[in-house]
C-alpha cells in the first residue's frame, strides 16, 4: 500500500493505492494522525486504486472520522468499489461515512 | 474425495495477501459469484487476522496452517494456530451501535459464512472451520 | 531461521495460479526486482508443469509440495512431487534453433535461476531445488 | 483467459485477456485452430491484456506461427508488456515471431 497526499483548498486529498490489511493499515493509520497533528482537519479519501480493505483499515478510518469530527473538521471517501462498500455494509458503518461518487462531489461545499 | 489445497504461513502480517490470492483463486475456480468470492476471501484473512493479533499476540514467527477443501456444494476452511488457547464464549465483536475502532472481524466472519466453527480441544492451540456453500444463481 | 511458506497443491493445472501468485507476491517482499520476480514466478510455474506433464503423466489428482524458504540474500523453493522417477539425464529442453512447439520449460528455468538441482534419491518421487540470489542494485 | 475474435479485413484479431498457462493454452490452441481450419490464415494477437504467458503459452503461438506460414498467411503479436517480452527474449523466439507496438502498425501491409 502506498498513501500520496495532496493538498487541495483546506484539505488533504489522500490517494490510497493497493490493499489496506492488518500489513498496511498501521502505515495508513500514522499517515492520517501525522495529518490531523499538523493540524489537516478535513481529508478526503480516494478510494480509487483500493485493491482490498478488512476491518482493520475500517477501524482507522473510524479513527480517522473521530479525530476530524472532534477537530470540527470532514472525513469524505469517495471512488469506492463494490467490494470495499460491502465491508462498510456487512459492518453496518455505510451511513456513519460520507461516501461520495467522485472527487467533484466530495470536494463540494467542503 | 474433496480437492485439497493447503497453505502454511508464518503469522506474519505482509503474507496474508498470500492466503488471500489463495482463496480468492480457488472461489473463482469454483464458480462462486464474485461478491462471494470477496466475502469468503475477507471473513478468512480477518480470521488469519485475529489468529496472530489473538492467539500469537502479535508475534510474526508462528505458524497458521490454512486447508482449503473442495466439495461439489461448498468451500471448507480449517485454519489451524497452536497459540493460546481461546475461550469461545469471549469470540464476540463489539456492539455494532458502539462506534469505535476495531472489534469489527468476528462480526465480518460471521455474517459471511454459513459455518464458523471454532474450536480448540486437540493438544496445543485453536482450530476455526469455515464453511460457505455455493448459492445457485436465479 | 528462514522464513518458511509451504503450499500443497493437486497436479491439476488451474491451481498453478495459486503457486505463481505466492511466488510472485514473496519476491515482492523479499526485494527482488519486478523482473527478476517474474522471472522466478515463471521458472516455478515451468517447474510445476513439467511435474504434472512427466512425473504425473497428466493425472491431476496427485499431490504438489512447494517449499518457499526467504533467506536474507535468496529466495529457495523446493518442489517434490511422489510421481515417476526422472532420469535426470533426460531433462533437457529442445535444442533452441530447432523451433518447434514445446521443449522450452527446463531451458527456462535454467536461464533464470541460480542453481537448478534435480534429486530423487528419496523414497518416492522428486525434488527439485531452485535458488535465486537477490541481486544488488547499481 | 478468454480470447474474443474479431473480424478485420483480411484478418481475425485475437483479444486474449487474462494468463495463458498450462491451463488456459489448451483452449488458446483450439481457438487458432479453428481459425485456421475456417481458412482464416492472417492472425493478429492483441497482447494488452495478457497477464502472464508460460511456455505453454509459446509452444501454442509456435505452432499458429508454423500453421499460417505453411498457408502463406501472417501471424502478428502487438502490445506485449516487458514480462511476455522477456519469455519470448529467454527463448530466443523474439525475432522469430513478428512483434509490433500496436494494432495500427501490426495491421499495415498485411
Ligand atoms: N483467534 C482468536 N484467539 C483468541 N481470541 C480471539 C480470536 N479471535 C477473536 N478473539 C476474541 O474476540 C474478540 C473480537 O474479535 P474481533 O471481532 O475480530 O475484533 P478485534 O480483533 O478488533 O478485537 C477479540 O477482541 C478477542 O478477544
Ligand atoms: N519433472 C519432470 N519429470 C520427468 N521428466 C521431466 C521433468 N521435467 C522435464 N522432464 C523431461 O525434460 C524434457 C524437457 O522439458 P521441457 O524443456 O520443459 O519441455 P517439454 O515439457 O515441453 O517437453 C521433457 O520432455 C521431459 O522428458
């Protein structure tokens, strides 16, 4: 898994490439708090070339929202294949995200 | 007699991807539909997961014996760990209502599989048995 | 220690995939180059269809061992199958000029491993070692 | 693997999508067979998609390459990634067979 961040407007756009997993998902988890620590509080996440996430990459990104939220700031996703969206599915957090289409739309009103 | 396909690994996070190509190939083979497919390849790599986050505490030089066997019906997984034993009754994820990081992978098992099966009452570690069978299409 | 990844597969050629995939993805953590990765992955592949062409004869029910051991500088796999004996003599790839279908595999493996190392003074069966050193960049 | 024809021409372009190997080339080889029993002797292999070739896989083109000569007809391969380049490169087959860059270039003067 590889994580390219990109600042755009007020926030950090998060690039996420391969599959996030009990390997990778520690990687990801510093990435984001490095983020929130240098005082990024809106991220968005695109999901593009997410090759496969488990719960593990679930819980950072649980993480992840608890942190933006209690910074008043936006935790957005978007790009999600079917496959990532069952595992927010089966793990009933589907609406406890923000999952948007495309950037355009995670971008919008941020 | 079931085909048999068995993989031994070291409880080492970066080889799940390897258990994972695994069952996600065979599935395939088997003409399961791909959301199965990728259903059956998470619940077993959270188990994998929860093997060397739980049974080996996180330790990477263990090892995890995963045996696939196929039937005409439905796809056997026995994984095996010979780390502390489990108290079964403490297997449970979290609430679901309980928002918080983690607590989420016996959940995941559970809701994918027709048969979780954990037990540990041969001489050293766990044994968890994983079942799904073919759901026929229309 | 080296690290070990054990897999057993049927003789059964769609499950080469399973081999190739493992294969593929140890190299990739081990450091070997993209190229020499799919080098390996294709003298393993060449390796275990000689297995169910000639040891097995075709027969796709009979059993497949690779052995992956991950040492700091290699990569080292073993294949054993417990088909017919090999006159290791006869193991040789058509002579190159002379194009024709087939005869390429053992010549592939040859050019891209380390050491190829042909034994069957076990019990049953063959062995087959193949080494790959991890190469230096610049 | 899966091989999608197409008709072009005077020639029949080969999609093949997916690896060829010991399990796969069989059909690849009855495929091409039936082309050319079809008397269709100028073949084009679209590589784009091809994701892994073993040696199987080069015996099977070996055989059309001798089948479409023997008819006077053409067979052309275009757009092989580095890995399937390097198995034609290890078994000294590379200037034996005609490999181009894409389907335009493969197609002229054929
Ligand atoms: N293989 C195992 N060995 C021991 N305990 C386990 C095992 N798998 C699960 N458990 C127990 O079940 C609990 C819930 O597991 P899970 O839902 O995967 O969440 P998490 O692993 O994030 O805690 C774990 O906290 C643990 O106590
Ligand atoms: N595992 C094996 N068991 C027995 N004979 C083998 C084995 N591998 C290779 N050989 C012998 O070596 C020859 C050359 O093998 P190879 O170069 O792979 O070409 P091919 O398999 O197309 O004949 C084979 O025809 C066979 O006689």
């Amino acid at each position: 898994m590889e994580i390219a961040v990109d600042k755009r407007q007020n926030c950090a756009i998060l690039k996420i490439k391969g599959d996030v997993d009990l390997y990778s998902s520690p990687q990801a988890r510093s990435q984001i708090i490095a983020l929130v620590n240098n005082k990024q509080f809106n991220l968005l996440v695109d999901f593009t070339d997410v090759t496969y996430m488990d719960s593990s990459g679930v819980a950072t990104l649980v993480e992840a929202l608890q942190l933006t939220n209690k910074n008043k700031g936006k935790l957005r996703l978007y790009k999600l294949r079917q496959a990532i969206r069952d595992v927010f599915e089966l793990s009933r957090l589907d609406k406890v995200f923000d999952i948007y289409e495309d950037e355009q739309s995670a971008l919008h009103g941020i | 007699m079931p085909q048999a396909i068995e993989i031994k690994i070291p409880s080492e996070p970066k080889f799940l991807k390897i258990v994972r190509a695994t069952i996600s190939h065979v599935c395939e083979t088997m003409g399961f539909s791909q959301e199965d497919a990728n259903n059956i390849t998470l619940a077993v790599d959270e188990a994998c997961s929860n093997i060397i986050k739980h049974s080996y505490c996180g330790a990477s030089d263990q090892l995890i014996e995963v045996l696939i066997s196929i039937h005409h019906d439905r796809i056997e997984v026995l994984l095996k760990d010979f780390g502390k034993k489990v108290n079964v009754k403490q297997i449970k994820s979290r609430e679901l209502d309980d928002v918080r990081p983690g607590g989420l992978g016996v959940h995941l098992i559970k809701s994918v599989m027709d048969i979780v099966n954990y037990e540990n009452h041969s001489e050293a570690g766990n044994e968890l048995q994983l079942v799904k069978y073919i759901r026929k299409k229309g």
